[in-house]
C-alpha cells in the first residue's frame, strides 16, 4: 500500500499489506469487483496471481482490499493502523478518496472506487455464504494451515473467512511490488561469476540478488533472498582468501607451526 511520505512532499511510503489482504473480514477483487486469489497464500503466489489476472482482464495492479468496520477494528490494512490505534477521525484528511475510501454501502464504496456495483455486490455476497459455510469452493481460502496462522483464531468455522457486513466498508488500493529476483549474473559453485561459455570470469564474485537465483524461477519462502546471499558471501570470501593464501585452513598451519618452534625453543 502506498501512503504519503511525512513531511516530504511528492513522495510515498511503501507500506506491506501481504498478510493483512487474508485476514478474516475482508477480500480482494480486481478493478471488474471481481476476485481473483486465495488472499490467504503467500505474497509470492498473490503477487503471481495479480500478474496473471491483469494479463487476462487489464483490470489488475493495483486490486482492492475491501473490508468492513468489523475488519476496521482488529487489523491493519498496509499503513492504515486498527481503529484502536487510528480511528477514521485521525486518519488524515488527504489519504480519503486518495488511498482511502469509505462509505455506508457497498453500492456507495463500489462508486467511489470506479468498480462495477452488482459485480463488488456479488462478490462480497459469495464471501459472506463462504463465511458462514467455512469452506471457499472458489479458491480454497483458509483451507491448509499457513492460511490458518494468518487468520483470526475467533473466528469460526474457519479463521480465514468472516462475513463483510458491518458498515462503514472500506476499500485501499494494493499495489504489486518486488521483494528480489529472478535474473542475476550465472555463478558456480564457488560464487564466480561466468561468462557466456560458462567458463568462470577472473577476480568477479557475485552473491545475493546480484546473482541468478539458485531457486530459479521459484520461491520457497521467507529468507529465500537472504539465505543465498549469506552462504554464498562466505563462499565466495572463502574462496578468496584460499587463492590469496589466507585461509582459516592456511593460517591454522601456520600457527600450529610457529607454535611448535616455541616449544622446541
């Protein structure tokens, strides 16, 4: 979610949403008021799924996070705090109808953010029999245990799923972003740097998302950026020091040398 930047005119923050859009309460739709994503999976996948459903619709990137004064009160949505902690009257002034919307109705809120009134109206309405049943024959929502730890254990049948019916409803944009990735220069496996013929290029490193991903075109999950930078930096540091013969291995020789002299001495 994108908010203005305290006392910097012209420039946003980057606030994180990936856990708030799967929690109970609330969906997302595309700009047709249509939903597109188990909003419970992880940001990798939701960040796929915006791609994919922009492709196919045009109507993707930013989608909406919709959500109603039930939602308001337990949890954040990006840079918009519970209730508890910013009540609408502290919310400023210029993130209304800007990064922020509000109304009485659906019919009313659907209007303000330029989404078709019957296709927002239905969606919430599947949503709400979803709730009640426990189960979202749609896109699985809440259905294995990482959707679950994200939810709101208080609520039940499933901890996911909570009806969108209390008014005001609120709608903030949500915006795709880039954690790392996916290109890089092709390393081995001493972290060298390889040119075109795979042969390794003298004197060049690369570690992190400045190299190819080990994962390819995949994410595991959590630390599967930094994992990678930190293995292959010790790599890498291992490496160059072995060839400028200032390895641990290296100065343990000499050490255990030098102090063996002294006790011959």
């Amino acid at each position: 979610m994108q908010l203005p930047m305290p006392r910097a005119s012209n420039f946003h923050e980057i606030h994180q949403a990936a856990f708030d859009v799967g929690r109970p309460h609330s969906l997302c739709v595309n700009r047709k008021g249509v939903r597109f994503v188990n909003e419970a999976t992880g940001y990798d996948r939701f960040g796929q799924a915006m791609v994919a459903d922009h492709l196919a619709t045009g109507a993707n990137c930013p989608c909406w996070l919709v959500f109603d004064a039930t939602f308001r009160e337990k949890f954040s949505a990006g840079g918009l705090m519970p209730n508890v902690l910013m009540p609408d009257a502290k919310v400023p002034g210029d993130w209304w109808g800007h990064y922020l919307f509000r109304a009485e109705s659906l019919a009313d809120l659907a209007r303000q953010i330029h989404v078709p009134v019957d296709a927002l109206e239905k969606s919430v309405a599947r949503m709400n029999a979803h709730a009640a049943s426990g189960t979202d024959p749609e896109f699985g929502r809440g259905g294995n245990a990482y959707d679950r730890m994200f939810g709101d254990p208080t609520v039940a049948p499933n901890p996911c799923l909570g009806a969108i019916a209390k008014a005001p409803f609120y709608a903030v944009p949500i915006n795709n972003g880039d954690l790392g990735t996916k290109g890089g220069l092709r390393c081995d496996e001493r972290a060298r740097v390889l040119d075109g013929a795979g042969v390794p290029i003298g004197n060049l490193y690369a570690a992190g998302n400045c190299a190819g991903s080990p994962f390819g075109d995949c994410y595991p999950g959590a630390g599967a950026t930094i994992g990678p930078a930190l293995t292959f930096g010790f790599v890498a540091a291992n490496d160059i020091a072995e060839r400028a013969g200032n390895s641990a291995s290296a100065r343990g020789d000499e050490d255990q040398s030098a102090h063996e002299g002294e006790i011959v001495a």
